[in-house]
C-alpha cells in the first residue's frame, strides 16, 4: 500500500520542490520511504511521486519510482498473483532484479501491452509513462479498492491517490457546490466528482491513455466492467457451493501473500468470521484478530470474542473512551481531505492505530453483502418497487404533483411526514424501469425536505448522480440491478473510502478479500435464488459459512457496524460541536443555511429532533473546508 502523485506539463512550470511536496503529504500512506523522478522530455516534464509503505520485497530494491528499458512506474496497491505472472515472464526471457510486484507489472506491460492489466488479480492505482511510444497511462483496479484523481488544465495533467495532493499545485482552490450539496444527501460524494472543482476520479476498471500529441484529452478502454457478467444466459449450478468455496479459499490465501505481518479485523458477523477462520487454516502461525466494541449502542464485540475463540486467534479487543472519541475527530481532516460522513470510520481510525503496533496488513471484509446480497435495504427496495407498481401508470402521474404539494405544505411542522411524502413523489414515474431507479436512490438518500432549506447555495433538485441516475433495464434479474448499482456507487465512493482512508491514517494496508473479482463474475451470472430465498439475503454464502463455523454460532441476527454517533454527539462531542459550529458561522463558511441549521442544532439538544445524522456532516463538512480550503 503506497501514495502515488505526478504530472505531465507541457508549460514545464511544476517543479519537482512541489512535487516532493505533494507526495510527503501522503506521509501516512507511505511512511517506509519517499522518492520523485523528473522526467525531461523536449516538449513537456512527467513528474512521478511515490510513498511507500513497503510489503512485497520490503528491500530498498522494491522502492519507486522504478524505471526500466522505457518504462517509468509508480503504482499503488498489490498484484496478489505476481509470483505466477514473474513465472511467465521468466519462461520468456524476462530477468529479475528485485522480488516486488511493481516489477512484474513494469515487465508485464512490455510483453503483453494493455492486454496486461486484465491479467492481475488485486487492488492497484497505476501511473505509467512509455518513454519510446510519449504515451501516459492511468490505470484503476476492476472494482475500484484504490482511489485515483485526476486533474486537467490548459497543457497540465495532474494525478494522485488523494485530492490533496492534487490540489497542493494549483494554487487557488474552488469548492464543488454540487458535491457538497450531494454530500449532504448521501453521506458522501458519487460518481466520479470530488469536493474540488475540477477533480476528478478514474473510473474503476479503466485504463486512460494520454499521447504526447495532446495531453489534455485521453483515450478510455474499459477492461473490466461487472455489466458484462449478467447479460447472459444466467446459471443453475449444481456445483457452485462447492466452486465458489474454491474460489474464495482462492481469494483468502492470495491476501496471504506479505513479507510483513497480517492481522484480521473481526466483527463476529459471518463476513469476517469466515474469512478470519479461512486465514487461520492457512496461516503457520497463531492468527491475531482485532475487534471493536461500543458500550452505549449494540456491541458485536462480546459475540466477536466467542468466535475469536472458536477459531482459536490471538484476539485483541478494543473500546473507545471519551478521550479517544475526540482525539479522532480532532485530526479526522487530516486523513480525510473532502468531505466523507460514514461513521464507522472513526473505530477504524481507532483500532488500526493500535494494529499497527503489532502489524503492517489488516484483512477487513468489506464487500460481502454486495457480493451475496446481505444488506436488508435490498429486500425493502424491491418490496417497494412491487408494491407502487401495482399502482396504474396513469394514475402515477397525478398523485406525484399531489405529494409533493403535501410535502411543501407540511414543511417544518413534521420533518419526518414531509420527508417522507416527498421521498414518495420522487419515487413515482409511469415508466417502471425509472421508478425502480428512483426507490433504491431515494432509500439511500435523505429527504428533500430537510436538505433544501439547510443548503445554501447553486445545484438545488439535481438529477441523481452517477449510478443512481442509471436503470440498467438490460438485466433481467431485479436483485443484481440494485447489485450492480451499489457496486459501482456506494461501494466505491463510500465502502472503499472509509477502508483506504481510515487504515491509511495509520499507515496499516487494508485488504478486502471478498472483492476478488472472480468472485463479483462467479456470482453476477447464477440465478437470483442464490442471492435470496424466503425473505432472506445472503443464501448461498450462509450455507458455506455455516458448513465450516456451525450454524449455531453464526446464525445470529445482522447487527451491522453501528457506532453510537448520536451519542457521541449529545455528550462526549457536545462542546466541539457547538465551537466548531459557531465558528462556522462567525467566518460565514458557505452554501450553509446558518439559521436553519441553529434550529435544528437547538431541536437537537432538547432531543425533539433527531437528525444526527445530517448535524454529523456539516460538522464533517466544516472541518473539512478550515483545513482544507480557509488554510490552503
């Protein structure tokens, strides 16, 4: 796990004193070393930036920049089965100088070109500059588990793992009002658009190809797209218990692959355990596993140990206290550089401080419930959508305005009936492919009500974003529809984020076994009764999971990792809250709607009102903008 930065310049203004700057703010992501490399071409400079937090061939050899007949390298992230692809290379006539996987994908590119990055199973953001043919490529993993920006302007492209360090050279720096207002909603920002005007993120998936002709635009090849893997004819098979055990064995042992130690986030929920007991089988020795636990909302840690104890790891179990609590929202800024409200980065924050004094690696297991269909939004979604279908089409079209009439007019007297009528009337559409869209959206935003009159600024009633504005009517199967769109937005803009961000900011790598891609093409061409059966999510992975861990123990009800912000907020965070809010105010940060919010502030402290949620990001949003717009 590394932090990549670079540039190309036509204007030959950018110097390598701000590159070495943009890339020692990624300290944290790369603590192990440091190194630039200016490139001076006739025409135009490439500066590439690298930390490294050294895992594979933890040796000076592995550092970067690396270069090689041509070839000039930075890359984040690891390529699990490097070991088969040196193989191959060698039995070709490739030689070797050092024992890391950055070489193997430098090598790899001189053989098989493009074609090489289909080729790696595991989690990369790439930078790469071919010298002989002036060509520029930027490359992201398949699913999107390590973050990639880019920027352009006239005669500049500019590239980092975070926003920060892109924005660390344009000198000036202009907000996104339609991210925040999106920010607001969702809890973070969608699609492929940043707080920064301006900044962008690469698609997951796509290679971005610059030529020395103009590098102000770009060719984009897809090379990846999980679309693909649920247009066909869809699968019975009688063997697939069996081949997705395989398969995620497979996964499990190929995040084995370190020459530092690795450690298990455990929760005790069917995710985690099975992976945490699949990594103990293979491990020669005693597996530790980390775990968190909250005393004033629902506590997986007691349930955690058993499991812990059943597999047979060094288990290690931690609370927060109130000093702790603060200390993590103090510098949360400092590791999250645009706003980003999913609280459960906070104890992740937290327990990777204290894995990183025994570890380097950190196996979390973060996108089961995409893969197999856990969450239970996905059953209420398509309730939802069976039952508004059943109203007529024609008949859609005249209660919509009604709705949101009634939501207007209720307004401030019952947050909670006007956002819901108008959740309702934004739901509604004649076409059911929209309407479809419109639930699963809605579900996950908040409502209208309660963002309009607190937002003070440009974007109002956007359309939805990225892939909350998509159907994918094409697919067949309801269930994989709402898959495919959590894949491609929640998952990666916000699941993914709270991982890198929140072990990055004590420089552990996380690693999510259960996003192998195999296992995203295994599961996107089988038959929905896989997925969910009598109500129920999750159908095949349980009994795989109950198979090797008992059902006894593992058949527990899903608690989710829930954190006591509400809480937090009413007690321990109460004095930071009100100071950073008033703050706020006094230096007029924008697009807030200070009167409104002071209401809902006030409500709050009377427990009349309980929208923690929405006061948790404009605090978040806050602290943002101070540390990252007012004192830039």
């Amino acid at each position: 796990m590394c932090g990549i930065v670079g540039f190309v310049d036509y204007r030959k203004e950018l110097s390598g004193d701000q590159l070495e700057y943009a890339t020692n703010l990624m300290y944290r992501r790369g603590p192990d070393s440091g190194n630039t490399l200016i490139l001076n071409e006739k025409q135009f400079n490439v500066g590439l930036g690298h930390r490294r937090l050294a895992i594979i061939d933890d040796t000076v050899f592995g550092n970067q920049p690396m270069r090689y007949n041509g070839i000039s390298i930075i890359f984040n992230g690891e390529i699990y089965n490097y070991q088969e692809l040196k193989e191959r290379l060698v039995q070709k006539g490739y030689n070797f100088e050092t024992n890391s996987d950055t070489e193997v994908i430098l090598n790899s590119y001189l053989e098989w070109g493009l074609e090489a990055f289909s080729q790696f199973i595991g989690m990369f953001a790439i930078g790469l500059y071919d010298e002989k043919k002036k060509e520029f490529l930027l490359i992201r993993d398949r699913l999107g588990v390590k973050p990639l920006y880019i920027y352009q302007r006239n005669h500049q492209l500019i590239f980092g793992s975070e926003p920060k360090t892109i924005v660390s050279f344009l000198g000036e720096v202009k907000v996104n009002q339609i991210a925040i207002r999106n920010f607001l909603k969702y809890g973070y920002i969608p699609e492929n658009d940043s707080a920064f005007e301006g900044v962008k993120k690469v698609e997951p998936g796509f290679i971005y190809k610059f030529t020395s002709a103009n590098f102000e635009s770009y060719k984009r090849f897809q090379f990846w797209n999980i679309e693909d893997f649920s247009k066909g004819t869809e699968k019975g098979n009688p063997d697939l218990k069996a081949a997705l055990s395989e398969l995620l064995k497979s996964s499990i042992k190929y995040r084995l692959v370190s020459d530092v130690p690795i450690c298990s986030y455990l929760s005790g929920g069917l995710d985690s355990s099975y992976v945490t007991n699949m990594m103990n089988e293979n491990m020669c020795e005693k597996l530790m596993t980390f775990t968190m636990g909250f005393e004033n909302v629902n506590d997986e840690a007691p349930h955690a140990k058993m499991v812990a104890e059943h597999i047979g790891t060094k288990h290690h179990e931690f609370y927060m206290s109130k000093e702790d609590v603060i200390d993590v929202i103090e510098n949360f800024s400092e590791y999250i550089d645009e706003p980003f409200s999913d609280d459960a980065i906070l104890p992740l924050v937290f327990l990777s401080g204290k894995a990183e004094k025994h570890v380097k690696v950190a196996i979390s297991s973060d996108g089961g419930d995409e893969l197999f269909a856990g969450y239970k939004r996905y059953l209420v979604s398509l309730s939802m959508q069976e039952k508004v279908k059943k109203i007529p089409s024609w008949l859609r079209s005249y209660i919509k305005p009604f709705l949101r009439l009634s939501a207007f007019l209720v307004g401030k007297r019952n947050y909670r009936l006007s956002g819901n009528l108008d959740k309702l009337s934004r739901i509604l559409d004649k076409n059911n492919d929209i309407q479809d869209r419109n639930v699963f959206a809605e579900m996950d935003g908040l409502p209208e009500p309660l963002i309009e009159p607190l937002f003070n600024g440009n974007g109002h009633d956007k359309e939805y974003p990225g892939e909350y504005n998509k159907t994918y009517s094409y697919v067949k199967s309801p269930i994989k529809r709402l898959l495919i769109k959590d894949i491609k937005e929640r998952l990666v803009n916000q699941m993914l984020v709270k991982v890198d961000r929140g072990t990055m900011a004590a420089s552990v790598e996380g690693r999510e076994p259960l996003l192998d891609h195999r296992l995203f093409e295994l599961m996107m061409s089988q038959k929905d009764n896989v997925f969910m059966k009598n109500g129920k999510g999750k159908t095949i992975f349980k009994q795989i999971v109950y198979s090797e861990l008992g059902e006894e123990l593992m058949s527990k009800p899903k608690m989710g990792f829930t954190t006591p912000i509400q809480y937090w907020l009413r007690n321990e965070m109460k004095e930071f809250v009100k100071t950073q809010m008033f703050f706020a105010e006094q230096r007029n940060i924008p697009f807030i709607n200070y009167t409104e919010l002071n209401q809902f502030l006030d409500s709050f402290w009377k427990n009349k009102l309980h929208h923690d949620i929405l006061i948790w990001r404009v605090l978040v949003y806050i602290m943002w903008y101070k540390k990252w717009v007012l004192k830039s």
